[in-house]
C-alpha cells in the first residue's frame, strides 16, 4: 500500500509544472509553519493559564476562602449517614484505589524509567533527557510546594488511602499531569497521522483527570489541592516541552521523532520535518 501511495505520489509530482510545484511545496510548508506556530502558542497558553491558575488558587487557599467548597464537594462525595462510606457501590471505591495507584510515586517512577531506558537504547538521547528533566523536576518542584504550604489533609471524612505527606498541591495530581502529559506529547510528536496525536493526548489527559478525580473521591485531598497540582503540573511539563524546542531550534539536541542530531547553530529549515516523504 505504501508502496502504492509513493509510486503515485511521483507520478503525480511529475505531471505538475515545476511552477506549479514550487508554489505546492511553499503552500505546504506555510502551512506546517502554522501549524507550529499555533502548537506553540497553545503551549504558552497552557503555561501561562496553569501559573495563573496555581496562584490564584495558593492566595484563595491561604486566606481560607476555599473551605466551603471543598467541604461542600467532600461531603456530596459521602453517604450522609455514614462519612466513612463513599458514595457508589463498593466496587467503584476499589476500583478508584486501583487508578488512584496510577498516580503513586512507584508506577510513574517506573512508567517513566521505562520510556527514559527505550529512549535510551533507540539513541534518542534529547528525548529521554525531557522525560527525565520534566518528572525528576516535577517531583523537586512538588515537594517544595509542600513544604511551602503545609496544609492540612481533610479531616472531615475518614481517608480511602494512606497518606504521609501535606495536603497543597496534590502530588498525585501534580506528578500524573507531569508524567502522562509529558509523555503524551512526546508519543504525538513521534506520530503522524493527526488522528493518533489526538488519541495519545486524549488518553494523557484522560489519566491526567481521573488520578485526580480519585483523590477526590478518597477524601485524602481537598478538591483545591487537586486543582492546583493539575494547574502547575500541566505549566511545569509544557515549560520543559518549550525548553526542549527551544533546545531543537538551536541544534543541541535531536529533534524528537527524528534520532537524528543537528548541528552548527540550528540553521536547517525548521519546517522539513513536517514535510511528508514518499520515497
């Protein structure tokens, strides 16, 4: 089939004009160029939104502006005779422990270690230096965040999970946004086909959203703590997507997708990589 596509692909190509073509290629290449533009832009919106968000919500918390939400929400999450009880039957609160685990520091630690040992071993040494940069850097950044705040864990409801840590940011919420959107965005840039770029990413936030969800739900989190770690992880991950392609642009690492390094001060037409090859 590939072999078909090329072979009319070329057949095509040489029954235009070579005007013609050349006005193809620019028309394709401005459009890659906004397709670009528009996947940054969107980016800094996200890390522009996510640090709005995270601050508004630190300065609400901190001046307990956000309690009867948060209490409001635990509780419609309860049975109202028994407290201990969530509401739903009881294979959904096991159910919402077991998701709840795909947020545990162990399975994205060993998650991202996975992707980080494969990068590795395929000499995509810029990618796996991101996934690296993007959770060792979030999991830093999450702990001084805590520290900071120190707010208390709900003590309205009894707890549906262990917890040692404070309460502001979620760290689940945080690390899982970190972890899966980051590699969400690394699986779509190694696609093609917009269709499974969307896949990918749909699924990081879908992970995204219901490791959070579940904090929610176990009463081990207020729903501020969750919303603010979704806010700044999400920031913290498209900041160190940016940092990456920035790196790309100035040729010190390999563009991701590629394996391929660039040097001598990234002077290569940044558009080429979109470009679809038949041959």
């Amino acid at each position: 089939m590939n072999a078909y596509l090329a072979r009319s692909a070329r057949r095509l190509r040489a029954a235009i004009p070579l005007s013609q073509r050349d006005g193809l290629a620019f028309a394709g290449r401005a459009l890659a160029l906004a397709r670009a533009e528009f996947v940054l832009l969107a980016t800094i919106f996200i890390v522009a939104g996510g640090l709005w968000a995270f601050i508004g919500l630190a300065g609400e918390v901190r001046e307990g502006e956000t309690e009867s939400f948060d209490r409001a929400v635990l509780l419609a999450l309860r049975d109202p005779a028994n407290l201990a009880d969530p509401i739903g039957p009881a294979w959904l609160e096991e159910m919402v422990r077991d998701v709840t685990a795909l947020g545990g520091n162990f399975v994205l630690t060993f998650v991202a270690a996975a992707v980080i040992g494969f990068l590795l071993l395929t000499r995509k040494h810029g990618a796996a230096l991101l996934v690296f940069a993007s959770v060792a850097g979030g999991t830093l950044l999450g702990t001084i965040l805590k520290l900071g705040f120190e707010r208390m864990r709900p003590d309205l409801v009894p707890h549906g999970a262990v917890v040692h840590t404070a309460s502001f940011p979620s760290n689940h919420a945080m690390l899982s946004a970190v972890t899966y959107l980051t590699l969400g965005a690394l699986l779509a840039r190694l696609e093609v086909a917009p269709r499974v770029k969307g896949y990918f990413l749909a699924l990081s936030v879908i992970l995204t959203a219901i490791v959070g969800l579940s904090r929610i739900y176990l009463g081990v989190h207020w729903p501020t703590d969750v919303l603010a770690g979704w806010a700044v992880g999400s920031a913290w991950a498209m900041t160190v997507w940016l940092v990456a392609l920035w790196l790309q642009r100035r040729g010190k690492v390999e563009r991701i997708g590629t394996g391929e390094v660039e040097g001598g001060g990234g002077d290569r037409d940044p558009l080429r990589s979109h470009e679809t090859k038949f041959n």
